[in-house]
C-alpha cells in the first residue's frame, strides 16, 4: 500500500476523534505485514487523564486482535504533529523500526520518521 493510501485511512479514523476537550482531533492507520488496517483514533475522558492517543489505541487494537507484525503507520493532525512520548515508547516497543509517515487532514504531503531518530535511547528493561 502507498504511503497516500494509508494517510487516507488515518483521515478517516480521525473522523471517529471523541476530542469535544481538547478539539483536537487525531487519526491513526497501522499496517499489518498482511495487508490489515487498524484504526486509532483518540478518545477523550472528562477525567482528563483517562484520555488516551491515537496511535496507543491502534496498536492496543491491533495487538487485543493477536495482529503482531506491521509494516507502516500514518498519523493525521489538524497540525501534522509527531507522536508523544508515550506513544513514541509503545511504538519502540511493539512496531519496530518501521515508516512513520505523519501528515495532516489534506494529506497531501507527509513526512517520513523512524522510531529510532523519534526516540533516540530508549527505554529498555534488558539494555541500559
Ligand atoms: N494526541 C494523540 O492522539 N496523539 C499524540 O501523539 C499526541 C496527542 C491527542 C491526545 C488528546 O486527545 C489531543 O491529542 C490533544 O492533546
């Protein structure tokens, strides 16, 4: 699948943004190594910190459905924002070193990182 392709699935998972706090609506698309797409988008709590991201809910998604293997995720932003911290740890952990391409709602043009240059040094319980 084209990277274009994938940022039109994350357009359309940020469509399903619960963000009447923040109005900030954001939108996730993973790719499995066999072709699946799962959507994340984030979901806003009035107990605010019950709030969880976009990309956590795909992987989590993906990973409660036993999808282990992918190979690409596009994130969409009003702002074309990179990932957070957190989500940056949960990428390290469960995706691997695979494309990121983060863009905004037009998706016209994305840029292309790399957990390893997003999260230099790690966290890691066997490495330190
Ligand atoms: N948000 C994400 O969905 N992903 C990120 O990587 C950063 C922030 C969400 C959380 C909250 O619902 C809104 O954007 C504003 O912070």
């Amino acid at each position: 699948m084209e990277p274009k392709d994938l940022i039109k699935h994350a357009i359309k998972a940020q469509g399903n943004s619960q963000s009447e706090y923040s109005n900030y609506p954001v939108g996730c698309a993973l790719l499995t190594n066999d072709g699946e797409v799962v959507y994340g988008c984030n979901i806003e709590s009035a107990v605010y910190p019950s709030t969880l991201c976009a990309e956590r809910v795909a992987i989590y998604s993906a990973l409660s459905k036993g999808l282990k293997k992918f190979k690409a995720i596009a994130i969409v932003s009003n702002t074309a924002a990179r990932p957070c911290g957190s989500c940056r740890q949960i990428m390290h952990e469960y995706l691997g070193n695979i494309p990121i391409y983060v863009s905004d709602s037009n998706g016209k043009e994305y840029k292309l990182h790399y957990i390893d240059e997003l999260l230099p040094y790690p966290f890691d319980l066997k490495n330190s």
